[in-house]
C-alpha cells in the first residue's frame, strides 16, 4: 500500500464515527452534510477555511460555491492544481445562515477531526483563509490585513494566513494580494523541499 492509499484509509477511519456528529450544536441544526475535506491525503500544502457554506453543505465538499471557483482558478493560474492539495475547514457542519463558528464548535471540530487531519496529512505549509479560520487554529484574535502574507509557525508546521475568497469577490482590489500569498505558500514548499 502506497503512502497516499494509507493516509486515505487513516483519514477515513478518522472519519467514521463522526458521520452523524452531534457533539457540538452545529449537529443539531439543520446540517445536510458533514464535509469532512478533499484533495491529496500526502499533500504538502493544505488549504484551511472557518467552515461550509450552502453550496458545500449541499454538495458535501469543501470550497466549491462562488469562492470555492476563485481559489481553484488562482491555485491554478500557480500551476498547481487542486487535486494536488488538501482543502478542509476548521467546523466540518455548516453554521446557520453562515455565521462564525462559536469557540465551543471549533474547539470541538479541531478535537474530533482538525488535528487528527493535520497529523496524518502532515503538510508543510496550511494556508488559512481568512481571519476566522487563522483565529480558530492559534486560539487568538488576529487582523488579518495585518498578519495576511507572514508565515507563522504553528505546531512545527508552517501556517501562511491570507484572506478569504469571499472577501476578494468583494474587495477584487485585493485579488493581486491574495495570488501573492498562495503563491508565497507555493514558494515556502519549493524551499523546504531544497
């Protein structure tokens, strides 16, 4: 069994007794989907949101609304490609009328399946996107526009923070900053790789 088969098989029984989770409200309030991740099992760069939106509740998949298609078409104007990468978020239940995640849901999220994630994939670069998600994993208050492009280091893991796609279809005057930081994640791997 190659590596990426046995990191599958270890996500999925990460996975299992979570696939009708009730352990924090989020279980109980109107979820269709739990959406647990996608990509490469081996990927060295992992993608991290707050949590799904309507369209990825629907379909059980992560990113795949509106900012889902602008980060894959910036992924791919890197020449990268999403298959290559792992794409999750830090609550896996979709928060009513899209709302922040309270701390008792993603600390529960993080527990359950987040760091479990993070350890059997073990990439070298999580690339949050967004203040929420960034806030979520360091367990701290953050601005964003502050900290976005600045690699911190987070559990012997490089944490990259920039916006969220959500944000650029606001603010597309921003669009450039955001290319510039998935592009500095790309760089950070090119690097650690040498």
């Amino acid at each position: 069994m190659d590596i990426k088969t046995y990191k599958q098989k270890l996500l999925e029984e990460v996975y299992a007794p979570c696939a009708r989770c009730i352990k924090c409200p989020l279980g109980t309030l109107g979820r269709n989907s739990i959406v647990f991740g996608e990509g490469n099992p081996n990927a060295k760069l992992m993608f991290l949101g707050e949590g799904p939106g309507q369209k990825e509740d629907e379909q059980a998949r992560p990113f795949v609304g509106r900012s889902g298609q602008l980060l894959t078409r910036v992924i791919e104007s890197l020449g990268a490609k999403r298959e290559e990468i792992y794409i999750t978020n830090i609550v896996k239940c979709r928060p009513p009328k899209n709302r922040k995640p309270s701390p008792k849901e993603s600390k529960t999220c993080k527990e359950l399946l987040l760091f479990k994630q993070i350890k059997i994939i073990r990439p070298k670069v999580i690339c949050t996107l967004g203040s929420s998600a960034l806030e979520a994993l360091i367990e701290k208050p953050v601005s964003i526009t502050k900290l976005r492009g600045k690699p911190i280091s987070f559990k012997n893991t490089t944490v990259l923070p920039t916006f969220h796609p959500a944000y650029i279809l606001r603010n597309r005057r921003e669009l450039e900053n955001f290319a510039a930081d998935l592009k500095k994640a790309k760089d950070i791997l090119k690097s650690d790789s040498n």
